[in-house]
C-alpha cells in the first residue's frame, strides 16, 4: 500500500500522508516519495493549487523515531555520519522541493504535526487547522537540535522569540495559540476541515495560475528584497501577467460588470 497518495482533480493536487495505524509517522522512503512527488509538481502547468492532509486523526508524528533509533551507534563518529547524511539526504531535498513548488501550497491540519510535519506546515502558504490540531517541535526533548530547516521555517512564520520559545521549551501549542502567532490561518472545528480545506482549495484555483503563483513568488523573495528591489520584481511581474489572456479578460469583465471566465494560465 502506497504511503503517500496523490489525487488530482479540477486544478487542484492533493497529497495525503497514508499511515494512519503509525499516526502517520514519516519514514525515509516517505520523504523520498514526498520530495518526488513536490520536485514533479514544480513542472506539472495543470495544477493550481496543492493540498497535503494526513488520513485519519493525526496530520503526522513526525518522523519514525524506531527507523531513527535504527542508526544509533556506540561509535560518536559513526553516528555523525549516519545522522549528517540523513539529513543531507532527505530532509534538505523535502525542504528545497516545497519552497521551489510554484503552486500555493494548503496543510491541511488535524492532530498531531510534529518535527518534520510541522516543518510541512511551516513551508505551506496557508494553514487551515481543525480545533484538535497539536504543533511541536520536540528536538531538544531527544538531545538533539532543529533538523528539517525549522530554524529558518519557524522564524519567519512566527518571528524569533516564539521560534525560540518552541524549540528551546520543546512546547506543544494548540490550534487556537497557534492562529494567534500566525503559524495557522485558519482555525475550525474538526469536522468542517475537509470542506473548509476544499473551500480555500476551490477558491485559489479558481484563480489565474499565472497571477496566482506570481503572487506568491513575490511575497516570498520579498523578504530578501529592498523596497526598491521588490518594486522593481513586482513591475517585472505584472509585465508578465499583463500578457496573459486572462488578463485581458479580467479587466475586460470588470469594465463590463460580469463575473470573469478565466481558462488560461
């Protein structure tokens, strides 16, 4: 049985962690198939919008600890090596994969995201949380530090100190303390997170790709950026944007006070 499973339907991808009877416990061959799947989506024109929800009642406990616990050694040097190379070779390509996704990305979010799911969550553009959601960064907790890209992830989503906070008190937040430092953005009751999900899914897709994920190129090199420098992208952008068909349309059918069609990307 595949432990990643990726739908497609109406513009919009949607990749759930399948592993409910380990609370959807990520192992190596997981993360490889998930870094396949998001390099794959980086070219794939026909989809608009990404989703990735964990079957069942956790989004996921983060990485397999008894995989983990398979590399232990009494040698120190060895366990560098193994432990270094782990992460060289398949949280760095996870993370690099789902930054260069150019679609939005939606987490979808009930239970448990821990470690290397809450980093999932930290690389998505929007977070939409059922009220039974757990965020934890549990390193320090297992004598070790931050490992899956969360000390650039986590700062800039929630700010410095609560980034600290997190890890240094390995603390567990709630969905309603978590809208409130911004990692979520959305905060429901467990039973409206699937619609809820489909709802923000439906509504960007419905979107043109090209100002959709223009958009969301802007925001994240801005960060890097001077003002200058991100008006001058943003110019760049619209350029490019202004040749698209749809947008002809949606200017034409403002002047015209109808709702758009929109077909292209």
């Amino acid at each position: 049985m595949d432990r990643i499973s990726i739908e497609h339907g109406e513009g919009i991808c949607t990749i759930m962690i399948d592993r409910p009877d380990r609370m959807n416990a990520i192992d190596d061959a997981m993360t490889r198939r998930l870094t396949e799947i998001f390099e794959a989506l980086a070219e794939d024109g026909a989809t608009r919008v990404v989703v990735i929800a964990g079957k069942g009642k956790h989004f996921s406990a983060g990485g397999d600890i008894g995989n983990i616990a398979d590399w232990l050694s009494p040698d120190p040097q060895v366990r560098y090596d193994r432990f270094t190379q782990a992460v060289s070779s398949l949280s760095k390509p996870l993370a690099l994969a789902m930054q260069r996704v150019p679609q939005p990305v939606i987490a979808s979010v009930r239970g448990h995201a821990i470690g290397v799911a809450l980093q999932i969550v930290l690389l998505a553009d929007l977070v939409v949380a059922s009220d039974s959601a757990k965020f934890s960064l549990p390193q320090l907790d297992l004598a070790h530090t931050p490992d899956h890209g969360e000390s650039w992830a986590l700062t800039r989503k929630i700010g410095l100190a609560r980034a600290m906070q997190m890890s240094l008190m390995a603390e567990r937040i709630d969905a309603a303390t978590a809208e409130r430092y911004n990692l979520v953005n959305w905060v429901v009751a467990d039973e409206a997170l699937e619609p809820r999900t489909e709802e923000v899914a439906r509504r960007i897709a419905s979107r043109p790709a090209a100002a959709a994920q223009g958009a969301k190129a802007l925001f994240q090199s801005g960060q890097q950026r001077t003002l200058a420098e991100a008006l001058d992208a943003e110019i760049a952008m619209l350029g490019k944007v202004a040749m698209q068909e749809d947008f002809v349309e949606a200017i034409t059918a403002f002047t015209e006070k109808r709702p758009p069609v929109f077909g292209g990307c």
